[in-house]
C-alpha cells in the first residue's frame, strides 16, 4: 500500500478519521495533502505492485502544477498511465521530485544539472530561525523549474526558509 500523510483508511474512504481531523487542523498536513492521498489510495488500487513501496510526503500547488514530494517515487515517474491517472484524479499536472533520507542528495537531484557549490546555514534573529543559503553553479535555464519555484520547492524540503544563489 502507497503511504500518504492520512491514515489507509481515511486515504481509501475519503472521510477523515478523528485522528486526521485532528492533524489537518493543526496543519500537519494541508487539504490539497488529503485530495491527493486519495488519488493516491485510489490509484493504489489500480496499480497495487508498482505503488507499494511509494510514500507521499507533502504537495504543493505552484502555479498550474502539483508538485509532490515523494519517497521511491521512481515507480510512478516511469510509468506514464500511473502519472495519468493521478493528474486526472486531481486535475492537474503533476511534477515528482524525490526525496532521499538526506536532504543534500534531495538537493543534488532536484537542482542537477546544476552543481551546489555550498549550503550555509544563516541564524536570523530574534528567533533563531535558521535559513539555508544556497549557492548553485551552472547555467540556471538548465533548471527543472523557475528560480522562485524552486525556492518553494526547497523551502519545502528542508523546511527552512531558502535563499538562492547562482555563479556562472
Ligand atoms: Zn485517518
């Protein structure tokens, strides 16, 4: 089964649980998060082998497009009827980026072909709050998407605010 920031049962029922209820309103996770698990579930239902080992993080809607944050993700980029069928389940485009369990290959996949020259960590005061300078080095038309769409799509992934930078 894909794993997705909703519980199984609420993924495959469509109705949230107490528990998700409870998640969604203290924004754990977002309503855009809990339509495309239930694409996800229901996909999952069409595609059982290709999906198992899949896990949704987040979506994020920049502009016309979804971006998902996934986890094993690769299944569903090579396969285009899977693809399909979520894009036609929630009614938009779709766009994976995969994330690895460290965050600095994440970032090496996403902003490729382009090289990170460094990654600093800003402290801003007062509340200590910790942004993430990156700089990049390459030709920036080569990037999947847009500089400040990437920068949301950073900013999602570390969780952290995101400045970028880029020498060429
Ligand atoms: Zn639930």
């Amino acid at each position: 089964m894909v794993n997705t920031p909703i519980c199984n049962f609420c993924a495959k029922t469509g109705v949230l649980c107490k528990k998700c209820k409870q998640k969604l309103r203290k924004g754990k996770f977002t309503q855009l998060e809990v339509e495309v698990s239930k694409a996800f579930a229901k996909a999952d239902q069409k595609f059982p082998k290709q999906l198992q080992n899949v896990t949704l993080d987040r979506a994020h809607r920049i502009n016309g497009s979804i971006v998902l944050l996934t986890r094993n993700g690769k299944n569903i980029l090579e396969n285009e009827a899977i693809i399909k069928f979520i894009e036609s389940e929630i009614k938009s485009p779709i766009e994976i980026v995969e994330r690895k369990a460290d965050t600095r290959k994440t970032f090496a996949d996403f902003f490729a072909p382009l090289d990170i020259l460094e990654i600093d960590q800003i402290y801003a005061p007062p509340e200590g709050d910790i942004e993430l300078k990156i700089t990049l080095q390459g030709d920036p038309e080569l990037l999947r998407f847009p500089l400040d769409q990437l920068k949301q799509i950073a900013e999602l992934i570390s969780k952290n605010p995101v400045r970028l930078e880029i020498k060429s």
